[in-house]
C-alpha cells in the first residue's frame, strides 16, 4: 500500500471514528484473507467489514495476490467480533493519481453490491476466502 493510499484510508478511518462515537470496549480481531474474481486474484480492491449490529467499519486493499489485511483503527488490525457485512469495490484511483483523477473501474459484479457478502468474525485469527464470480 502506498503513502497516497494509507493516508486516504487513514482519513476515512478517522471519519468513521467520529461517525461510529465512542462507546465501550469493544471486541476486535485480527482478519486477513484473499478475494478471488472467478478464480483468479483480485488486485487493488478495497475491502470493508461493517458488523451488523452496528460499529466501526474495518477497511483493507488487496494486493497483487488478491490477500488483504483489515485495519480497524490507525494503531489496530482486525475487525470487531460478530456477523459483518463485506463491500468490495475496485475504483480506487490509480498509484501516484492526483487528487482529482478519474477512479478505476469497477471490476466487481453489480450484484455484489446488490447483495454483499456476509462474515462472521470470531474472537480468534480469522482468515477469510472471498470467492466472486461474473457468472450468475
């Protein structure tokens, strides 16, 4: 990930942060995995985990491989624990990109944001497998 792109995710984190408040404790754990596209790698894909029950969303990008790492907070990976919903979207702009250069295309299937994945994260090392597909 780069400068550029750590710094963008950083500042949505902190957007979230002060959307989502401050409550108690809460139970966050580590999440990394891969998305695939019919088998094949997902690159520089934004991945986001939204519980379900309400929350700070946790936000990753893939890399060439398709593997991703979930950041909750700027000093924290991971995820909180319980049933999330996933977005995963390819219009991230371009490595070295101005602020204001058109985005990616969108690679992931419109049916995904139609009807995204759903995860379950549990208190332990959670390592998830995303498998899209263009068919059906």
């Amino acid at each position: 990930m780069t400068s550029a792109q750590r710094l963008q995710w950083a500042g949505l984190l902190a957007i979230a942060a002060l959307l989502t408040g401050c409550g108690g404790e809460m139970k966050v754990a580590p999440v990394s995995g891969v998305v695939t596209l019919d088998g094949k790698p997902l690159d520089r894909a934004s991945v986001v985990f939204k519980p379900e029950a309400g929350g700070r969303p946790s936000f990753g990008v893939t890399d060439d491989q398709g593997r991703f790492t979930l950041a909750y907070s700027m000093n924290e990976d991971g995820a909180e624990v319980g049933r999330a919903t996933v977005t995963v979207s390819t219009k991230l702009q371009a490595e070295g990109a101005a602020e204001n250069a058109p985005r990616a295309a969108e690679r992931v299937p419109v049916k995904y944001a139609k009807q995204p994945l759903k995860v379950t994260v549990e208190a332990k090392k959670n390592e998830v497998e995303l498998g899209l597909t263009t068919k059906g």
